[in-house]
C-alpha cells in the first residue's frame, strides 16, 4: 500500500501523456509531417492488401459468432464493425504480411497499433487528416521513446514490442483524437500500460498479427474509458510494480522523455521494401539489382552470396515447402528478386515458393558466411553462361537507415500491395493516403479503399 | 525461427487443452461441485451488488461513446451490451470490491475472470447449469494449476495474478462451453496466453478491476477467434519465449499439470467473508466474536490487539478519511466488527468511515506485534468500564484454509451485498445462483437479477 517510488524517472507518464495531449500540427517540423504521411500511407495499403486475408477473415467470423455489428469502417472491405473490433481487424491486417514499418532501434513495428488505432478514433470523431497525423506522431514519439528506455533487453528477454508499446502509442494517439486533457490522457496511458502484452513465442502464427490489433484496441478503449472516469496509478510505466520494472531487466527511464518533441523517433521509422525478415533484404537487392543489369535466370551458372552468419541462422531453409517457409529461405529471397524484381507477398505464396523455375535457380545460389559482413550489406558472385563473372556490392540494403526508402519506392510497394484489391483505383487511394493533411475527414480515404 | 525446447514442460499447453475440453460434470467428485456452485454464487451475488458501481458505470458509459449495443446481459441491470463487452464490465463488479475470492497458494482470485467469461459463453450458446459449473472448474484449474507453476515469483514481481492466469481460465472456461475440440482449446490458450497482463502497481485504482474484466472478455475472444481458425503455437505457456519464461523468474512448470483432475484447485478456493484486505480478517472476526458475547462498543475502555507485523505494514493507517482509506485501518476493521458485525462495503462506505461513533471506539483501538502469530490468528485484549478483561484468541479466521466459510455465511455475504438491489427478491437470486446444476440454461438466472 505505501509504494516506494524511485526519483529516477518520476513523471516519465505525466511527461508523456502532456506532450502527447498537447501536440500540435503546427509543433511538427516538414521532415516530421513527410515521415508520418510515410507510416500511415504504407499501412494503410497494406490494410487494403491484406483485407481478405486468412486471418482477418477468421477475426470477423468469430465476430460474427458475437453478432457484433456497428458503424467503423474497414480499410478494403465494404462491411463495417464494431468500433473497438475495427482496430483490431486493422492492426492484423496491417502487420500480417511482416511488411509494414519498423523503428530500427527497438524493432518496434509502429504503424499497424498506432495507425490502427488512430483511424477509428478519428472516424469517431471526425477528425480533420492533420489531426490523425500529429495523433500518429504522438502516438509513434510515446511508443518508441518508452520502448528505448526498455530495450533491447526486453525484446530480448521475449515481448513483442510491437505488441507491448503498441498499446502505449494507440492510447496516446487515441486519446489526442479525443482530445483528452493531459490528465485524463495520463490515465488513458495507465489504462494501457497495465494491457500490455505479447510474446515473441508467437512468431510464425497468425497470432503474432493478433498483438498490433489488440494494442491498437486496448489503446483506443484505454482512451475512451479514461474519459469515462477509469482511473490508474501516478506512475504506470515508471512506478516498482509497473511496466518498465516487469518487463525488462535493464530500464533506463531518462530515455523514455530525452529529446521529447524534439529527435523525432518518426524519422527512424524504416519502411519494409521486402515482405520477409529484414535480414535478408541486402540479398534481394542483389538479385533486384543483377535484373536491372539485363541478366536472366537462364544466363545464371551460380551464385555465391556472402552474408553475415546470422543469414543463415533465421533465413537458411533450403528447401521451402510453402510460401510461409519461403520466407524464411535466403536463396529464395534471391531467386525472387532475379526473376520478379519483387518481394511482396505474391513473392511468398505457396504456388510461387514450389514454381519449378524458382526452385531450379534457388539451387544454384548458395552462401558462404563472413562475420565482418555488416548488417545492412552483401557480396553476390554470379557465374554466368557465357563465362563471365559479376560481383555485386549491396552496401546498404533498401530500407535500411543509410538508404531510406523513397516516396516513389513507397508508392510502388502500396500499388504492388493495393492493385489486386482496387486496380486502377489504387493510384486515387495513394493519393489520399499520402496527402492525409489535406483531407477534412478520413471519410473520403475509408470510402476510397473499398472495393467496388 | 529454429525454437530451442527444454524437455521440462514438453506439452504442458496440451495437456491442459485436452482436460479442459473434455472434463465432464460426471467426472465431477461432489465436494468439487460444491465448490464450483459456491464459487460462482459468490460472484453472481458481487456483480448484483456493485452492478451500479462508479468503474462499471465508467465502462458503460465509454461503451455508449461507441454504440455498443447487443444482445449479451448484464448482472443486476436491465439494460444490455455486446457480447465481448458483457465480460468486462462482469469481471470489473465481481472484482472491485475486493470482496471475492482467493486461490490461498497464488494470491489468484478466479471466480471473477473466469465466470465471467463463462456466464456470457453460457448465455451465447445456451448451455445449461451443469456445463456451465464444468466450464468454471475447467477455468479455475487450468488458471491455478499454471499460476502453482509460476508463483509466487511471479506474484512477488508484481503481476496481479488475477489478471494473467485469469486469461487463461478465461479461454479455458470459454473454450469448454463452445464445445471447441482440444486442438483448437490449445489455440484458444495461444491466443490467451500472448495477452496475459496485469501490474499491481495499479492497487488502490480503479483500473485494477479492469484486470479480471479484460482477461474475461479476452479469454472468451480467443475461444472465438480459436474457431474461427486463428493459430497459435505449440508451446505458448511453456516455450522459451512463452509467458511462463517472460513473467516469473522462478518456474516449476511440473506444477501446471501435477495433479491434474484428481487434486482440484477449486476446493482451495476460499470467499471473503470481509471487503478489505485478508490480514485484517482476524482482527474482524474477534470485533464480531466480542459482539456475539453481547458486549456494545459503550462498554469498551480499551482494546489491545496483538497481530504480525505485515498488519500494520498494510493495515496501520489511524484515521482513515474515506472509506477506501478505511479498507486499510486495522482499527476501522475492528471497531466495525464489532459496531456492525460485519465488514462489507457498507462497513468501508465514505459514511461510516467519518462516523462519529466508529471514530471514537477505533481510538480506543491499538496493535501489538508479535512476529510468531500465525497468519490467519490475532489475541485481543479488551478491558470493558466494568472492570473486567476479556481476552479473545482467534486461532483461525473466517474464510481461512482451515475454517472455510459455510454455506450459510455464503448465503449471508450475498444477501448482504443484493438486498440493496433486489430486496426481497434476494432469497431467489441465491437459490438460482447457488443451485446452477439445477437449471436448463442461464437465462432464469440473467433474468432474476435483473432489478423491477
């Protein structure tokens, strides 16, 4: 009953939730604003893209079963839900292809919780686009500044940061939209911190999805139930019995406020170019790059990638028997990016992972480890048929901090993921999903996305 | 993506799947029974009484924000809310009045997450009593079983064990009463399992009632989102990145299935016959035994009370302002023992905290410590204006492993928290309520709660 409260990070939460309640558009420098259109336009489409997915499907099944009917709209789907379900359904579908964002310090996937979670709120409230995005700032600054104080020795010890400051950020991003007043979004951030969850046991099941969407559901809940009179501790995240002391061994609080409103943790939100595990990445470019040269599978001897050990370790299945192992098949990765210059989801489906052409150029690319490989790199040795020889030098991996994704990379990754959905329609929609801060509503966006 | 598996707890999720979807009320021993009817009337009878409390009426309200409608019910209130909502608001009224009940081994209180969750199941698919009592023992065990494996590490960290275990016997309970084949149970403890939360630094709010109402609806949504086909790993409980090595330092998971069916947890599950914290029992039972010797509060000079140490620690505040403040004044319990005879919420109301007569007989109230009391025993020394001394031993209290409530202090406990209610329509409640095995399906339970 008499807690004891440590002076080092005392006020971490009031610090947050004021700065989260109190953010304005005009706060948000162009670098910021540009990076928050980024995060929300990238999700938003892999929303749309995944909307009949396996795993949205069986969400809104069970909700069937519940008869569970309501007015929030569904990015991709002329159906509606009810409003605390509508986060969940989007923040599965955002993150269920592994292709969404990631804050590179934390490997905390922002976008899918935060955004989820944020557009509900502002349909709800019928928030204007800058709102939603200086909502999507706050939410994405709370989430990764409390997730820099925790890691990496909570990722490490097993959470899904994703799923754990996922439930941060939906509150903060929820509760500006509902324009709590710091107090109350104080208590929003208590409500949340208490919810937060997620297991890194999960990986490799339609389950792990299930984590962004329930943060971005508890957040916005978590915001609603503050304004309704809930009330939580002084010291949720900070406090000897709350989040930052149960969660991770090795806590340093001062970074969950250092340079708040100032280094924006926005601007390190890596977009994914690959829908597969990061550290293969450098080797699709590769092969992307090899394409770009004028070189076919049928010019292709053998290949000789050199990679960092830990390739091998997460990315070495030789053999993929489906689409989900193929991901997980760094020779894989590289004959996709030869033949196709892609690797979306249709690089990873089952058909494409047993197509006989892909198999037979998979089995001639083989790695050869060196530890001093930086992680971002890749050395490829391609033996061709006619007898010469090509080395390729990826230095930084497409996405990766020193090489950023550009907004037309983006684009091209939204209509890869958006046209089997919408067709010539997709380009309208990226429009309006890239150009948020014009709208006066994200009306004209959710009607945009739904198919016809 | 290559798990590493320790042998030790190899199955443990599985074998809990499989009892809990196949238990059956004929395997039932009729002590076990008797202990499901009572853990369930307890917190039917919780939910009646604090069915207009100030939380409930928060989540209600922040319901209304988003039109939440439906067709699930709600205890001790006509109006009705969607399905994944009834839990919630069930598992915050059973629990907020620290009233309901205590797995003694783990600190658990399984009677709200898990009944909660299984009352809106049995109302969805129309079980009846019997399946119901079996869903509940299904919960409790699958719930106590895996918090015997983690506490009381787990608990000492600062987990509210009521809300992680609580998940799980949620879904497990959940799970049953869906008719879900063990395979898919196994998915519905997955995706349980990855949303277990709950810190105790959220004590003294009233968000930490929110804890076994989210576990209830969670564990319900993942029965649901289970049939639907969402899949989770093989070993979420026992995997090396599964919530038993992310949450307690120290785990024997041989505990989670040691016994299982033949030594049952839910005979262990003990009601408090007082709404404030256990230690503070003894203390009560002497005030209501010195009652029952027909001694008034004006015949008391003074009152020595010799108690461990850990009662003052939690218990020692002298001059308690509130009635919240009072739930932590050894004197406050005392006094209202024996004012009152009874320590229920009305004995902790604003009111009789400030009560003059209350105030005056708790000064007259001091404590001793003695180290080598046991837990659940206090002396009292009362010397009385007549000159004589009274000294009371209270070698076991009320509620205690081994002087559990009777059925009868059951059914006074309930009346006293319904009549505020239903009046005189509380005897119906209790037969109801506490004769589940009795009845086709819920809803003439459901429905003699409601008020007129």
């Amino acid at each position: 009953v008499t807690a004891v409260r440590t002076p080092a990070g005392a006020g971490t939460t009031a610090t947050l939730a004021a700065f989260a309640a109190d953010l304005t558009w005009e706060q948000l420098p162009e670098p910021v604003r540009a990076a928050a259109r980024r995060t929300v336009a990238n999700v938003v489409g892999l929303a749309v893209g995944a909307s009949r997915h396996d795993a949205v499907e069986a969400a809104l099944r069970a909700l069937g079963d519940l008869g569970v009917r309501g007015g929030a709209s569904l990015l991709g789907r002329s159906d509606t839900t009810g409003p605390t379900w509508a986060p969940l359904v989007h923040g599965i579908a955002m993150h269920v292809e592994d292709f969404d964002d990631t804050h590179l310090r934390t490997v905390l996937h922002p976008g899918a919780p935060v955004v989820a979670a944020a557009l509900t709120a502002a349909e709800l409230t019928g928030a204007d686009g800058r709102a939603l995005l200086t909502a999507v700032v706050a939410g994405v600054e709370v989430a990764s500044k409390v997730g820099n104080a925790l890691c990496p020795s909570h990722f490490d010890l097993g959470w899904h940061v994703t799923g754990t400051m996922g439930h941060l950020g939906a509150a903060a991003a929820a509760g500006h939209l509902l324009g709590l007043p710091p107090a109350q979004l104080h208590a929003a951030l208590a409500v949340a911190a208490t919810q937060a969850a997620g297991h890194t046991e999960q990986l490799g099941t339609t389950t792990k999805s299930l984590h962004p969407g329930r943060a971005a559901a508890n957040g916005l809940e978590a915001a609603l139930l503050a304004r309704s009179g809930l009330t939580g501790p002084a010291a949720p995240v900070e406090g000897p019995r709350g989040l930052a002391a149960l969660m991770a061994p090795v806590v340093d609080l001062d970074e969950a406020v250092r340079g708040l409103g100032e280094v924006w943790e926005v601007e390190d939100n890596a977009f994914k170019p690959y829908a597969c595990g990061i550290v293969s990445h450098p080797v699709i470019d590769a092969g992307v790059e090899l394409r770009e040269h004028g070189v076919t599978a049928a010019d292709v001897v053998s290949v000789e990638v050199v990679v960092r050990p830990v390739v091998l370790e997460v990315m070495g299945v030789e053999e993929p028997a489906d689409g989900l192992a193929s991901k997980f098949s760094v020779f894989h990765c590289f004959a996709v990016g030869l033949l196709d210059g892609a690797a979306g989801p249709a690089q990873y489906s089952d058909d494409r992972a047993r197509d006989p052409e892909v198999v037979a150029l998979r089995r001639r690319v083989r790695a050869v480890l060196d530890p001093d490989m930086p992680k971002d790199a890749c050395r490829a040795v391609v033996r061709l048929a006619d007898g010469r020889e090509i080395v390729l030098h990826v230095q930084h991996a497409t996405g990766s901090v020193d090489r950023p994704m550009t907004d037309e990379q983006l684009h091209r990754k939204f209509s890869l993921v958006v046209e089997p959905v919408l067709g010539a329609r997709t380009d309208a929609l990226w429009e309006l999903a890239h150009g948020l801060d014009r709208l006066p509503s994200v009306g004209p966006l959710l009607e945009a996305s739904r198919p016809t």
